[in-house]
C-alpha cells in the first residue's frame, strides 16, 4: 500500500453548506487533545455524540499517535467499531480480535543510527517494541508520560538491541530546540527514509516513511469499508494529523489546534474543553 499523497486536494475548503450535504459513513477521531482534554477522559457529551452517530450507520475510528495498549480504552469507552489506529497509524489492530492488518516498523539499522545521532542530546528516549514502552533513561517528564498513558516502563538494555521499534519518541520541554531537532533530522533523513511529526509540542516522533495517519485511514476506508474519501470525516488537533485531515472528506481541527493543522482543515471546532467533537458531530453527522 502507497503512502497518501499530501498534496492538498482541490475540492477542500467548500462552504459549510456544501459539506454539510455529504454523507458521512466513516467517523475518524484523534484523542489527545480532540476525544480527551486535560482530564484524560472522554466527556458524556462528547460519548453521546458519537453513539447517536453510530445509530445513525456511521463507522467510528481512533486515529492517535499513542501506543495500542494506552489508546485501547479510549476505543471501548467510545464504542468505536473500527480497527484502532495506533503510533501515528504504524499499527492497525482491532482490540477485540487482537487480529493486525498493518504493522509497519523501523528498520534497525536506522534505528541504531537514529540513537546515536541523540545519544548526547539533552532530550528523553522513548523505543516501542512489540508495544512494550522502553526508556533510554527515567526522567521526570519520561515517568509523567508513563503515568498518562497508563503504561510501564522498562529501561532500553542490550537485549533490545537489533528488535525492529514500531516508533521512536523523544521527549523535551525545550519545544524550540525540538524545532530545530526536527529541521535537522528532515535535512539528514529524506520522506523515504523517516517519518517525522510532532504529536505534541514536546514530543518529536519517528516512523517507518509509509506511516501517516491519512495512510492509516485511507486503508480504513478504502480497503475494509469500499468508501470514498469523501464519505470520511475526521478530526484533530496536531501537527501529525494534517495527512488525515487532508485525505478526509471533511478535514475538522478542534479549537486548541496547533497553528500548523489549520490551513488543512475544511471547519474549526470549538475547543476540546467545550467538546468540540461533539459539535462537529452535530453539525456535519446529525442535522
């Protein structure tokens, strides 16, 4: 399967109206920042929304940058009915079957070189192998991330040595010197060895170059559903959810959006403090 193209497809940015018009079959929803705020919890509106979505026949799918195992709960607690998209859409796996359709991972050898070129850098190091979270030392910020994921952790050893990671993570405070990490690390490794995004403005992530969330739900659409790309709606909120809002039909960024995602979106939901997924349901799903 080809990784989505990221041009910009001309049929985007239509009036409310016209979009409202279409029918939506396949609802793809982000957590972080779009189903769950600071909580870290799915509000009751936002809960009612999409069960009434999924009455009315549409298809709901969690689309995230997290770990399978810290997103499986968010996928009960939504009733999501789809196969869960998990590390930026490097694993598609459905929870209840355990059954994996796609699994895309990092070849080691850059794997190992990716670790060199940080080794020394004042940043932490996540590795996910076979969806165990491995740290390259314990810090504050690495044991906060643990703790809202709701995951273990183990220390990165030798042992881990020469396993493929489904994605590397790392972690700093210093959003601007991630910045310029990520401009560095775009000049080192080209789009068909790397795949770079920012999930959140302290997180620095890398994947196999065919992993994109756009990637995660065409194949959701197009190969288990025979849907168009304008039957899909999906909505976020981050720098790694501009290729999912690009192959949607209708592209939604919540209100708290970083600035990079807003040019790719068709509509501005409130906030996900005022459930804006809730919102957006109602506007393009419900009415």
């Amino acid at each position: 399967m080809q990784p989505v193209e990221v041009q910009e497809r001309p049929q985007k940015r239509q009036s409310l109206q016209s979009l409202a018009q279409r029918e939506v079959r396949l609802l793809v929803l982000d957590i972080d920042g779009t189903l769950a705020g600071p909580s870290n919890q799915v509000s009751e509106p936002v809960r009612r929304a999409i069960q009434r979505a999924k009455a009315a026949g549409v298809r709901v799918a969690i689309a995230t940058g997290r770990m399978h195992r810290s997103a499986e709960r968010f996928h009960y607690a939504i009733g999501a009915d789809m196969p869960l998209c998990s590390y930026q859409g490097a694993l598609i796996r459905d929870p209840k079957s355990q059954k994996t359709f796609k699994h895309w991972r990092l070849d080691w050898a850059l794997t190992e070189e990716l670790l060199q070129v940080l080794q020394d850098l004042p940043v932490g190091v996540h590795l996910y192998i076979d969806d165990q979270l491995y740290v390259r030392e314990l810090s504050p910020l690495s044991r906060a991330y643990a703790e809202r994921s709701q995951v273990p952790f183990q220390i990165l050893s030798p042992a881990q040595y020469g396993q493929r990671p489904t994605k590397i993570l790392v972690v700093s405070e210093d959003t601007e010197f991630l910045q310029e990490l990520q401009g560095s690390l775009r000049q080192r490794y080209s789009p068909e060895q790397l795949y770079l995004t920012r999930s959140e403005p302290i997180f620095l992530e890398a994947t196999h170059p065919a992993v994109n969330k756009g990637n995660a739900v065409r194949f959701l659409a197009e190969e288990l559903l025979g849907l168009s790309a304008e039957q899909v709606m999906a909505i976020g909120d981050g720098d790694n959810d501009i290729e999912m809002l690009r192959y949607a039909g209708i592209g939604v960024a919540m209100g708290n959006a970083s600035p990079a995602l807003l040019p790719y979106a068709d509509w501005v939901a409130p906030p996900v403090t005022e459930d804006g997924v809730a919102v957006a349901i109602e506007t393009f799903i419900l009415t």
